[in-house]
C-alpha cells in the first residue's frame, strides 16, 4: 500500500550494526510531493543523522578551554568554551529528530537516484511533512546536509545523478 503524499507508510524498523550505525529491517517508503514514491530497501545501512560530530567538537572544545585556563590562553579559552557550549546546544537540539527522513537522505546520497540538491531537499520535505520536525529544526538539519554533505555525496560511486567535484 502506498503511502498518502508527504508521509512514510511505517515505522522505522531498524537494528543496530554498529554503535552509531542501523539498518532497516524492512522496506520503508516515503511519499514525497514532489518527487514521488521513494523507497528505501530491506537492509539499508545508514549512520542517521550524522550530528554526531557536534558532540566531538563540543568534547575536544571543552577540553581545549580546561587546559587553556591552566596554561593561560585567555580569550582562546574562553571562545573554546563559547565553541563547546554552542556546538552542545545545536546538538541538544537535534538528537533525536528525523530519523526516518535521515535515513531516506542516506540511501538516497548512496544510489545517486536524484542530484545533491534533490536528495536535500526531499529530506528537508521529509523532515518536515513525514517525520513532523518543525519547519525551524528541518531548517537546521537541511543547513547542515548543504554545508557538510557533499564529501558523503561524492565518495559514492559516479551513477546518473552524480556529479564530480566542481560540476554542481
């Protein structure tokens, strides 16, 4: 049965592989208003959202502003400190969110099925129409995957929807 427009017709059925990453356990489907049925295969194995990185910058900035204040760095450890507490809100913020549009977003940046700019968009409709996310957080997810995503779109293999480095 397909999903009505803008929703995914389950619950994430999913397991653990590893510490931070899952894979589906069955087939999940998103229609997307745009775009069309989408359709994420029994097995995925996805890393989520990926804002496991504002938790490291966080813990390294943190630890960069306690030594600071022992060897007297002054104004750098005190904008490591700014660093670590902002990096922790923003990460605060979105742990937890869009788990099924995250994952979605990574099958979709594996296949090639749809350009960059697509893939981000339909996560950002996903986020926000599937998953319920408020239009402000998907805003910051989306934000994210624009600034940060293109090295995870290019390590996957060139397939009609891939552009090298430079094209787009």
């Amino acid at each position: 049965m397909l999903p009505p427009p803008g929703k995914f017709d389950t619950h994430p059925a999913v397991r653990f592989t590893s510490r931070w990453n899952v894979a589906t356990q069955e087939q999940m489907s998103y229609s997307d208003l745009v775009r069309g049925v989408l359709t994420v295969p029994t097995d995925f194995d996805s890393d989520l959202a990926s804002i496991r990185i504002l938790r490291e910058v966080c813990r390294w900035a943190a630890i960069g502003a306690l030594i600071g204040w022992v060897f007297a760095w002054g104004w750098l450890a005190a904008a490591l400190l700014v660093v670590a507490i902002v990096t922790l809100a923003l990460y605060g913020l979105l742990a937890g969110y869009g788990m099924r549009a995250a994952i979605l977003h990574d099958w979709l940046y594996t296949t090639g099925v749809l350009p960059r700019a697509d893939c981000d968009a339909v996560f950002y409709r996903a986020l926000t129409t599937g998953d319920g996310t408020a239009r402000w957080r998907a805003s910051i997810f989306w934000l994210g995957v624009r600034l940060g995503g293109s090295t995870s779109y290019t390590k996957t293999p060139a397939k009609a929807g891939f552009f090298t480095p430079g094209e787009k």
